[in-house]
C-alpha cells in the first residue's frame, strides 16, 4: 500500500510541470488549420481565433475538450485536438493566442 502511494506521489509529481508552452502546441495542433499566428479560417469555416477573447478561446476549447462544442461543423476534429491538453495547456493557450494578433 504504501509503495503504491509513493508511486503516485512521485508519477504526480512528474506531471507538474509538463504543460506545454502555448508557442509548442500552436505549431504541434493548431497552425496547419489555423496558421501560424491564429490568424486563418480554419478550412475557411471558423471565426480567426486571434482576434477573439480569452475567455471565448477558453470557453470554446473547454467546450471542444469535453466533446460538446461543434461550431462550423469543426468538432470532430477539434475534439481530437484538444482533448489531450491539460486545463492548464488550455488556460495558456487562451491568455497567449490573443497577443498573436498583428
């Protein structure tokens, strides 16, 4: 019992700090739809991400994690995308998309 408990001390331990920095997952997830700033139409459907708030970004990515948003007939492949990011991946991605906006 008590190496099964250190074991997931120190896997949790592991996971902090493992959040991907926004710039990463841009060019990982996001840029082949979205372009390298955010400032495309993905497949010339959806609203150009940078020019969105925060809290739409978040509230949207929230959505698309949980597999409840569909916008522009889009979720399939954003629900894909996102769900293996972290909250955390997630509140940083909505705080540094914006300031790509040129």
């Amino acid at each position: 019992m008590k190496k099964s408990l250190l074991a997931i001390g120190i896997f949790g331990l592991m996971t902090l700090g493992l959040q991907a920095d926004p710039a990463t997952i841009i060019k990982t997830k996001c840029q082949v739809c979205h372009g390298a700033s955010m400032e495309k139409q993905a497949l010339g459907k959806s609203k150009i991400v940078n020019t969105l708030s925060t809290e739409k970004i978040k509230t949207d990515l929230m959505g698309y994690k949980a597999g409840k948003l569909n916008q522009y007939g889009l979720g399939a492949t954003m629900w894909g995308q996102i769900k293996p990011l972290s909250d955390a991946d997630i509140d940083a991605l909505a705080k540094y998309i914006p300031t790509l906006k040129k």
